[in-house]
C-alpha cells in the first residue's frame, strides 16, 4: 500500500481534508498573517499565486518515486479551514520516509489543532507503510517544537539549511 492519494482523515475535532486548488482562495485568508513566515520565510501568498502552487501540488510530483500527500485542515464544529498539514513519501516500501510540515492560521493556534492534525497524519502514514516521519524545525520555534514533541518525534543533532531535523518510526 502506497501513499499516493490523500484520503480524507477525521480526528474527534478535524476533517483533514484532500487538498483542492478551490481551497485556494479561503486559504490564502487562513495563511494571510505575516507572522506564519517567521521562521518557514517568504510571505503570504495572495489567492492567485496559492492556486498556481496548489495547481502544481495537486498535479502530484513529476517523479514517480515520491509521493506529495496535502490536506487542508477543517475544524469540523465551526466549518472553516484553518491551516495544512503535508507528506512528502520517498524511499522504497521496505524504507518508506516521510517528510512533514504543519501550520494553522494565526486565530487557530493555542488550541492543540496543529497537534491533533499532526498526531493524525502520522498515524495515516504509518497505517500506508511509511516508517520513519522527518520535520525540520527553525530553533527558535517554540511552538512547532510543542507539536512535533506532542506527535512523538525527537530532535537529533542533525541540521538542515538552519534547522533542527526530529524523526520518529511513523508506526510508535
């Protein structure tokens, strides 16, 4: 079983959700504040250029070998998206990484969406044979080293353009 097609994922709170190119617009609001890209870089991205970057998600990877896996998080009981989670899967399935990434919109945070959505695609991983999950964490970044611990992943020594790799096996 391999992770090529991101299925919908419910957590007792979220719907992760297939990323669409429609969710465009509703989240370039979500992803307009500022402050989102202290630590990850850039700037908000107005709906034109989210729909050309979800254009090119959705088309899927050109290599065959790797699988991108994006979702929009819903928060079920207010019915709004707030925020992604991703999977890029590499490796053959007796080795099946992940690499991941989160980030919920700035009204959302505080309220453990980033860790439950995490602690969720983590579990869809593992359950489609991906055994090792990577994040890479800026150091000073409090608040995702909260959720990466939260969802089980350590930190090791290893660096990646500044920041700090955490791994954990995607199935403990």
């Amino acid at each position: 079983m391999t992770p090529r097609t991101p299925e919908t994922i419910r957590t007792e709170r979220l719907l992760l959700l297939p990323l669409l190119v429609a969710h465009a617009e509703e989240m370039a609001a979500v992803l307009a504040d500022p402050r989102l890209h202290t630590f990850i870089g850039g700037s908000p991205a107005d709906p034109a250029a989210l729909r050309a970057r979800y254009e090119r998600l959705v088309a899927g990877s050109p290599d065959p070998a790797v699988s991108w896996c994006n979702w929009v998080i819903r928060l079920a009981d207010e019915e709004c998206l707030v925020g992604t989670v991703q999977a890029t899967v590499t490796g053959p399935a007796d080795e099946r990484t992940a690499e991941i990434a989160w980030v919920v919109g700035t009204p959302w945070q505080g309220r453990g969406i980033a860790t439950e959505a995490t602690r969720a695609l983590i579990a869809w991983l593992g359950r489609h044979g991906v055994g090792t999950v990577i994040a890479h964490i800026h150091p000073d970044h409090r608040a995702s080293a909260a959720v990466a611990t939260a969802a089980g992943l350590t930190p090791t020594d290893v660096r990646h353009e500044g920041e700090i790799r955490w791994v954990r096996a995607a199935g403990g």
